[in-house]
C-alpha cells in the first residue's frame, strides 16, 4: 500500500533527549529475542493457515467478516493531550468528510503518494472499501485543537498483505497518514502526531506490542518523521506498489525511543 505523506522530523518530542544509545547500550530487563525484526524472514504455510483458522476473514485467507472490535474500537478513545492542544482520532464519516478529503488527496505532494487524486467518487471508493469491510482497517480524521488538519489509517498488520512481506506478529498494528496543509507541513508537526498516535495504540490496544510504519522510500519528510517518533528502520521491503522502509516502535522500547 502506498499511503504516507508526513513532515520533516525536527520537533523531539519535547524535553531533554535521554543518555541512551539504543545500539550500543543495554537494555534493562529487555531481550534481543523480543524484536526480531529479519526482513528476509516469511510467513510460513503452517502460521498462515494458523492465522485462516484463527481468524478467517484474514488477508491470507479472505473469507467471511472477522467481527467487531479487531481494532479495539478507536471511535472510543478519546482525546490526548499535546503540545499544540488535544488530539483525537475522529472515525471518517463520508456525508461529513468526503469534500475535505478530497480536496486533501489532490494536493499534488499528497497524491504523489496516496495516488486517489479525482473526484470525490475516488477517495470514497477507498474510504468504503474500508467503512464496508470487516474491521481490519480503520479511516480516521485527525483532529487538533478542534481542527481536523490530517487523515489516519489504523489496521491490523498481522491481517494485511503486508504480513507476507515481514515477520509479522499477532496484533501488529499499522499507520498510514497525511498532513492535510501545506503550511502544517515541514515543521514537526508530523513526527509530535505520530508519537501521539503510535503512543495511543499501545495504550489503548494492549495486544498489540508493535506499531508498523511502511512509507514509500522516496517519502523523505515521512521516513523522518517516523524516526523522529521513536520508530526503528528495520529494512525495506518490496511491496506491490513501492519500495518501503519498514519501521517499527516496539512497546518494550518505549521508554528509550
């Protein structure tokens, strides 16, 4: 999939950064085994079949509707306080969003990578590919201060194609986003929501230990920000429609990164 479109990544988080070089030092109680993270590595047959079995509406196995809830409902998870004001995470309703999102996708910087530049019979394809499928994936508006300023995408990895690319693991959660204004652009803001939004996945998913970036390669402003949120390059993976690096922020790496 080919849907990222972030910031640059100057903004830290806030705060002192930490005396901690996560390649040379040691983690207290942590184990290397943990974060496994061998891009050459695949899914084999057994675990695939694992997953259809388990759950078998899964991209490996389509089949019929996997259920409620395969998120653990981000329509209920409030706003967070940050430096610019709460943020929260809106569920796109169409009769209310389509225009907006559309007129975001066919900025010429957005749509070089999320490729839905048209009408606004275009973006709500997509959109409805999600709001009538089974949960796995979840549109979402970002909403600041009251202003919804960027979209978001939040789905099961582990239940994507993409777990054919790299080890996934049960409850993987990705991240697709854009900055909807330009002027919202190249000044941190992407790397202080991605932080946020990564953040409110492990708290209000505690299944899930990993949170899963893949922006396109030639996405420099994305990658960054990406880095800048605390998220580990762990390869580049060949996806369909793109060359991808593959991030990862790890829950046992939190308080470190």
């Amino acid at each position: 999939m080919n849907r990222m479109n972030g910031t640059g990544a100057e903004w830290n988080g806030g705060g002192s950064a930490p005396s901690f070089d996560p390649l040379t030092d040691p983690i207290p109680g942590f184990h290397s085994e943990d974060c496994i993270d061998t891009v050459d590595l695949r899914l084999t047959e057994e675990l695939i079949e694992f997953i259809a079995c388990d759950h078998p509406g899964s991209a490996t196995a389509p089949g019929p509707p996997l259920g409620a809830d395969l998120l653990d409902a981000p329509a209920d998870w409030g706003p967070v306080g940050t430096e610019l004001g709460p943020f929260q995470l809106v569920p796109v309703r169409v009769e209310r969003d389509l225009r907006l999102l559309t007129r975001w996708m066919n900025d010429p910087a957005v749509a070089a990578f999320w490729g839905l530049a048209g009408s606004d019979a275009v973006v709500e394809t997509h959109l409805r590919g999600q709001l009538d499928g089974d949960g796995r994936s979840v549109p979402c508006l970002g909403v600041l201060a009251g202003v919804p300023m960027s979209y978001w995408e939040l789905y099961r990895a582990d239940l994507d194609p993409l777990a054919r690319h790299y080890p996934a693991r049960p409850h993987d959660t990705g991240i697709h986003f854009l900055i909807g204004k330009i002027a919202d652009r190249g000044r941190g803001l992407g790397t202080l929501l991605l932080r946020t939004v990564a953040d409110l996945v492990l708290d209000r998913r505690p299944s899930c230990n990993r949170v899963v970036g893949e922006p396109d390669l030639r996405n420099t402003p994305s990658a960054a920000a990406f880095l800048g949120a605390g998220f580990r390059l762990t390869g580049e993976v060949e996806l369909p429609d793109k060359r991808a690096a593959l991030m990862i922020r790890d829950r046992a790496l939190r308080a470190v990164l």
